[in-house]
C-alpha cells in the first residue's frame, strides 16, 4: 500500500516539477529578451541628449577660448591702473575666473581636447607674463602694445585650441 501511495505522490509531484522549471525558464528567458530591449534602445534614445550636452560644452569652451584670446582681453578689459603687474595680474585672474567657470565641461569632451585647451590657456597666462617681464614695458598701456604686437608675429595660443576643437567636432558626425 506503501508503494502506491509514493506513486501517487510521485505523479502528482513530477508534473508540478516540470511545469514550475518550464515557467521557471520561460521567465528567465523572457525577462533576459527585455533587458536586451531596454539595453538596446536606452543608449539610442539617449544619444542625441548626450550629442547635444556635447556639442554645448564645445560651444562653451570655444567661447572661453575666444574670450581668453590676448587680442580680445585686451579690448575688453581695460587697464585698472598704470602698473603694468596689477594689469597683468587682473588679466590673468579674468582668464582664471572664466577657466573655473567652465570647468564641468571637461566631463563631455575628450581628454586630449581638454589638456588642449588647458595648454592654451597656460599658454596665454605666460605670454602676458613674458610681455610684463620686458624692460621696455613700464606701464598698463605699453604692455597692452606689447601682447598685441606679440600676437602680429605669432599665432596667438587660442587659435591651436580652437582648430583642435573644430576638428573633434567634425568627428562627432
């Protein structure tokens, strides 16, 4: 009697087994297809967002590298006295208050654009202080003279940056 009782267990049983592995693998396999869907469409819904967000810091850093162009600081901001340290002081502190104003661009472009960019404004800063260091700057005017006349012979440290940018971005198409 014993016997028939476990063979009554084991056909109530053994069915239940098999039907709860089949849901078992159906879910699982159900749930892994929606997970590639998710996956999948997440990253192209998403990529015009992160091309835009893209595009902006460029647009940004551009700006900054215009701003910090010796030619335009030099329009732009005037001499605050006739000492050509506080003037080249006040320049270098206008192109370092812009440089941390955009600092979280560095998150959307690539490292070589943002050590790029990093280089000119460096670039900048020194240029202004080479010119300041000069013996035949003795005011805020001839210095200004100086860093314009400067930029005449050379290529100002902005426009690298600038031709760097321009380059990546036609990439991103």
């Amino acid at each position: 009697m014993e016997l028939t009782r476990i063979i009554e267990l084991v056909s109530y049983t053994l069915p239940t087994l098999i039907m709860g592995f089949l849901v078992y693998s159906f879910f699982k396999l159900y749930s892994k297809n929606e997970k590639e869907k998710i996956d999948n469409v997440l990253p192209k819904e998403s990529k015009p967002a992160i091309l835009s967000l893209r595009l902006q810091a460029y647009e940004r850093m551009t700006l900054f590298l215009e701003r910090i162009n010796p030619s335009q600081l030099i329009v732009r901001i005037t001499p605050i006295s006739v000492n050509k340290h506080d003037y080249a002081n006040y320049i270098i502190a206008q192109i370092e208050q812009e440089f941390e104003h955009n600092l979280a661009q560095q998150i959307y472009i690539s490292d070589e654009c943002w050590s790029t960019i990093t280089t000119a404004k460096n670039a900048t800063i020194q240029m202004i202080r080479l010119a300041t260091t000069k013996d035949n700057v003795r005011n805020a005017d001839e210095l200004r003279e100086i860093i314009l006349s400067d930029l005449l012979q050379k290529q100002s440290p902005s426009s690298a940056a600038l031709s760097f940018i321009k380059n990546e971005v036609s990439q991103l198409w």
